[in-house]
C-alpha cells in the first residue's frame, strides 16, 4: 500500500516537473518565433529582473562563467527559488523541513531582486 503512495508521490512530481519543462520551452518557442524576448521590456520599455538571464543560461551552458555571471549573476539562486517553489509539496523535497524551502526560496528571490535594483541603479542591464 505505502509503495503504491509512493509511486504516486513520484508520478506527481514527474508531471510537476514536465509541465514547468513545457512551459518554459513554450516561452522559449514564443521568444524565438516573435522576437519579443522579453514582454516587459517590450511592452513597457522597463527591463524586467530576469534581463539576461536567456543569454546568462546560455553561458552556462557553454560553460562560460564569466559570460553567465555578467549577463545575469541572480540566474543559479534563482533558478533555485524556482525548483524549491515548483517542488515544495513533492517527494522530491519531501526530507527537508519548511524552514529551509522558504529560505531557499526567499534567499533566491531576494538576491533576483537585488541584483536587478543594484543593476537598475547602475544602468548596467545589458
């Protein structure tokens, strides 16, 4: 009975998981087919606090630090306030207490925000 759960428990984090997967290549897709890489920008002029973070992923994915870290320095802690987020109820996450996903996530978020003020302040969005 308690392995059935547990299955279940995986299956739903599997589909939780693949449906963040999706949508995020859904952007993907909606970026490069429009052009309009970032709507908030586009609509409004303001650079939002995920600039760079496209390029910055690239970088590191070419595993050029430097380039990631200049494109976007928030994008590992904010990526990580995003697994946490997406996976706070899931067996994945299930081991660690609430204490430490809510600061995982509030850590990541609250450097996101202060990269992009500090940023906003120095003009230095690319």
């Amino acid at each position: 009975m308690q392995e059935k759960n547990r299955k279940e428990q995986w299956k739903q984090a599997a589909a939780i998981n693949l449906t963040a997967l999706a949508a995020t290549l859904g952007y993907m897709v909606f970026m490069v087919s429009t052009g309009i890489f970032c709507p908030i920008r586009h609509f409004t002029g303001i650079p939002c606090a995920g600039c760079g973070m496209s390029r910055a992923l690239g970088c590191l994915l070419r595993l050029d630090m430097a380039g990631s870290l200049r494109n976007n320095p928030a994008l590992l802690p904010c990526v990580a306030a995003v697994f946490f987020l997406v996976n706070r109820e899931t067996v994945l996450l299930a081991g660690l207490s609430t204490k430490v996903k809510d600061t995982v996530i509030g850590v990541g978020f609250g450097f996101t925000l202060a990269v992009y003020l500090v940023r906003l302040f120095f003009f230095e969005i690319p």
